[in-house]
C-alpha cells in the first residue's frame, strides 16, 4: 500500500474548485491509510491556474495536461474540464499509468465512453467517475433502506432535475450551450444525475421515450465565459443542445419511471428531486433539503402511517458520522468529500472504485438512447 497519493487535477473553476476543496478535507475528517497530495493543478488559462494555485491549496501548476500526465510525482489525474475534453485526458493519463477519476458526463457518446472505458481496463489502473449525488447521506440510506426490503417491489420512479440559470435570453453563449463543447444541454448535465441515481437505487434501465427542446434558438457569443456565468457581447449564435429533456423509463426489475431535466424552471436553483414508490413504502428526497428523507411505510399501523422525515444527520448515517453532532446539517461540498473518500481508499487498496467508468458507459448509453427517442418519437432499447 502506497504511503501517499499524489493527485494532478485538470480545470480550476467551478467543478475544480469542489474537487479541490475535497480533497483538502478529506484527510482532515476521514481516517485514510494514506497521505493525500494536492501536488499539481492544471488549466490552459495562465492567469487563472497561477491564481487559484494557492488559494485552492494546491503545490504547482501546468497548463498542458499532456506535462501533466507524464509527471512521475502524479498518481491520479482528476479531469474537471469541459465534456468534449473528457475522452481525450483519460486515454492520455491511463496510458501514462494514472488512475483517472472524471467528472460527468463521462464523454459525449457511448461510443467515446466505451474508448475511455477500454484504456483504464487495459492500463489497469483505478477509475471513478464524480457522482457526488450518491454520497448525500441521505440518498445513501435511501439505497439501505431499499437493500433491507423495507419498501418491498419497486413499482415507480419519478425524478426532476429543475435549474432557471439560463431563462434570460440574453445569457451568452457558453461552452454548456454547443453541442460541440458539452454533448447536449439539460439532459447530459442534469438527466445525467438522476438518471445515475435511479441506477443506484431501482436498477437498471432498459428502455425509454423521449422529448427535447430548446426554447431560446440564438444567443448573444460571450466576450469572457468562466464556469457556469459569462460576459455576454454583440454577435449572436446558435444553441445547437436541448434547454429541457423530458423521458418515461421501463426499468428491466419491471418498474417504471419519469424524467425532467431543465434550465428554465424559473424559481428552481438546483431542484434535484426523485420519489420512488414500492409495494410496501416509498421514499422521497429533495438534494434542496439534502439532509432529509422523506419515507413512508405501508407496514405501520393504519392509526400511525404517514410520511415522516428522516434528518440523515446522525452518527449512525451512511458517511455522516466523520462530521458534526446530530441535527448539525452538512452542504453539498461535504458530497464531493464522501466521493475522493471513496476514490482515494480504492486507490490505496488498489480494489476497484464505483460508480466506475462501466457504470458512466451505462449512463451514457441511457443519455443516448433518449436523443435517439427524440428525434424518431419512438421508443429506443438502451443498448451500452
């Protein structure tokens, strides 16, 4: 077992920024068998990387990631960069001999997905892909208590993944907003999700029928774009990915289910939601309200069922009890922690990680499936 692990991540803004702040936490709050170095961060904007450096508590900086990939003081290269980027870092770092862990979607095709896939089996290195989801507490003791049975046959799935940060129509044109750059829009950001979280709690998907649309055609180019904002300017272009995707489900355990992924839910800020009903119980979460779970259980007395919440802040709780005192909520920064946890005791254990690169080619193929179904108005098996 190694006694350190040194870490090169590549991009410095929004997701950078959060997988930076986990790994300096975590070693602070979770008993890890090895030693965490933030040894290099890595951006192609000079000016930015050399500022966040230090600020993000990092040792150097590049601005290649191919430098970065060849470094033998680098065991783990984390990819935080734009979507088309994914592929091409994470067949560079696995065939440099890094464990690779990517944020999603994974790629921008099941086709670039299966590639990435392939270069990590045959490195034999470790592979994650950022599900942060999965870590809340919460979510985590909804899969417990579905593992236990307590909701009995999974009959539904209905989730929503609501944003309105681009209803103006005079926010540019960022990288999110080309097909090019990002894959697709609401969908492969935000469908990408949930569709992972229904993975993780009722299983697998085996067909869908799908809708997508775009309501704002053209927007303002950006003169200057960082993360999720920009600084719009004078010429127009083209959205060329969907503003809302919308897709029923069949999962293969015979459930079914229901998806919305949108940008212009005006009010909604980051409405991540999903409710599963089963023949004994259901459950519902809110990540707005992350610390809650809502379960109801049909096998209580009559005089006694209803709805209840669960505040999933007790030592007891899946991840929670590294941190505060019960009742004493944590925030969405503390899932990104949960998740380099579980990527940096793969890595020390050399076992393999989840959700691995397997399981982002099945995400992938679901994303795919569904903007096949769009565009014929059929159903479409999801083939990964």
């Amino acid at each position: 077992m190694p006694k350190t692990i040194n870490v090169g991540l590549v991009g410095c803004r929004f997701m950078g920024k959060a997988h930076s702040n986990a790994y300096r936490q975590v070693g602070r709050f979770f008993d890890l068998p090895v030693q965490v170095v933030m040894k290099a961060l890595c951006d192609i904007d000079e000016p930015a990387v050399k500022a966040a450096v230090g600020k993000l508590g990092w040792e150097s900086y590049e601005t290649d990631w191919r430098k970065l990939v060849r470094r033998p003081d680098i065991d783990v290269v984390d990819i935080c960069t734009p979507n088309f980027t994914h592929a091409t870092i994470a067949i560079g770092a696995a065939k440099a001999g890094k464990h690779v862990y990517c944020e999603k979607p994974l790629a921008t095709s099941v086709a670039e997905a299966k590639r990435m896939l392939k270069a990590v089996q045959d490195a034999g290195v470790v592979h994650m892909i950022s599900q942060n989801y999965r870590t809340a507490p919460a979510v985590a003791l909804a899969k417990q208590l579905i593992e236990k049975g307590l909701l009995g046959k999974i009959y539904h799935w209905r989730a929503v993944y609501l944003q309105d940060w681009i209803v103006d129509p005079n926010f540019p044109l960022v990288w999110r907003l080309r097909k090019e750059l990002a894959g697709s829009g609401a969908h492969g950001d935000l469908n990408a999700h949930i569709i992972d979280l229904a993975r993780f709690l009722v299983g697998e998907i085996s067909e869908v029928c799908g809708m997508m649309e775009t309501f704002i055609k053209k927007r303002p180019l950006p003169e200057a774009e960082g993360g999720l904002t920009g600084k719009a300017g004078q010429k127009m272009g083209e959205v060329t990915v969907d503003d809302c995707a919308l897709f029923l489900a069949r999962f293969d355990n015979g459930a079914v289910g229901t998806f919305e992924s949108t940008r212009f839910a005006t009010g909604r800020k980051n409405y991540n939601s999903f409710e599963i009903n089963g023949s004994d119980g259901s459950l519902a979460f809110n990540f707005e309200r992350m610390n809650e779970l809502e379960f109801y259980s049909a096998r209580d007395p009559a005089d006694q069922q209803g709805f209840r919440t669960i505040l999933a802040t007790d030592a007891s709780h899946p991840y929670f009890g590294v941190w505060w005192p019960g009742g004493h909520i944590i925030g969405y920064e503390h899932t990104f922690t949960h998740t380099v946890y579980n990527l940096i005791s793969a890595i020390a254990k050399n076992k393999p990680a989840s959700p691995s690169f397997a399981e982002g080619v099945r995400n992938q193929a679901v994303l795919e499936a569904v903007e096949k179904s769009a565009r014929t108005g059929k159903w479409v098996k999801v083939q990964a």
